[in-house]
C-alpha cells in the first residue's frame, strides 16, 4: 500500500499545505473509492498517514464519527468503519480532478499486484504496471493480454 498511497497523496494539488482533516476525507476517499476497501477505519486512515511519511492526526476516529453526525453527513458508519456519503465523494472526485486519473489507475493496479502470489507472473504484472505509469500504453496493453492467459494467475484476480 506504501506506494500507491504515496502515488495518491502526491497527486494531490497542494497536499503539504492541506490540513489533516481535510487529508482524513481524502484518504477515506483512497480507501474505498480508489482500492475498494468496503470501509476505512481510523486505523487504515492513520496507516495512509504513515505510509506517506505525516504524523498521523490525534484525532481520526473523532473526526470520523464527528463527520458522520454533520449536516449533511460526509461519512456513513458501514460494514466497521466509515464510507463517504454519496455527495462528499463526488465531491472529492471532482475536486481531485482529471489529472489524478493515472495515479488513481495506478494505484488500482498496485492493489491487484498485492494479490498475485509471488513468483514471475507477479514479477511480470509489476513491469505491465511500470510500463503503464511510465506512459508506455501499447507495452502495457500487450503485456496486460499476455497476463491475462498466465496459468498461474487467477482470472478473478485480474478483474475487479
């Protein structure tokens, strides 16, 4: 998560000068919308906070559960933790913008690559995601399709 996390935050306009609150929302964001997680718990919020190297905040479970007694809410309590309420993440989306669109795919694509067990197909598919954040769109179509027909990744893996 170390990396992609990091992808994320650094994608983000002006994210040094944001305040911690305001990166809790975003990392919420992360969480559920970008990897999928069914819920972010204080815990997973804080964790995005230490992968990119910040103090995380004294205050993430409160801020949580404060956030999800606010009018509107931004947060609804769902399956142990806490998702964006539909407004507050469309919201965040389009206040990310266009240009978070490859660190967004790229880290949906980190997450997968955490699936794959070890071995040379999980070597192989983090060299499809290299080529693909490095630009290199056709390399990384044709290594996607050569993936996909591995007989040691299973096709569930790759679909999402």
């Amino acid at each position: 998560m170390t990396d992609a996390v990091n992808r994320f935050y650094n994608s983000i306009e002006n994210s040094a000068g944001l305040k911690q609150a305001k990166l809790i929302d975003l990392f919420v964001y992360y969480l559920t919308a970008e990897l999928g997680e069914n819920a972010a718990t204080p815990t997973l919020v804080n964790d995005c906070f230490a992968a990119c190297d910040l103090a995380p905040p004294a205050r993430t479970s409160a801020h949580l559960s404060e956030g999800s007694k606010s009018k509107p809410p931004k947060f609804i309590k769902a399956n142990g933790g806490y998702k964006l309420q539909r407004h507050m993440r469309e919201a965040l989306s389009k206040t990310l913008g266009a240009e978070t669109t490859t660190a967004q795919t790229s880290a949906v694509l980190r997450g997968i690559e955490h699936r794959v067990p070890d071995g040379p197909a999980k070597e192989f598919l983090k060299e499809t995601i290299d080529c693909f954040e490095a630009g290199a769109n056709r390399a990384s179509i044709v290594m996607a399709w050569i993936l996909e027909r591995h007989p040691s990744i299973p096709a569930h893996i790759l679909r999402r």
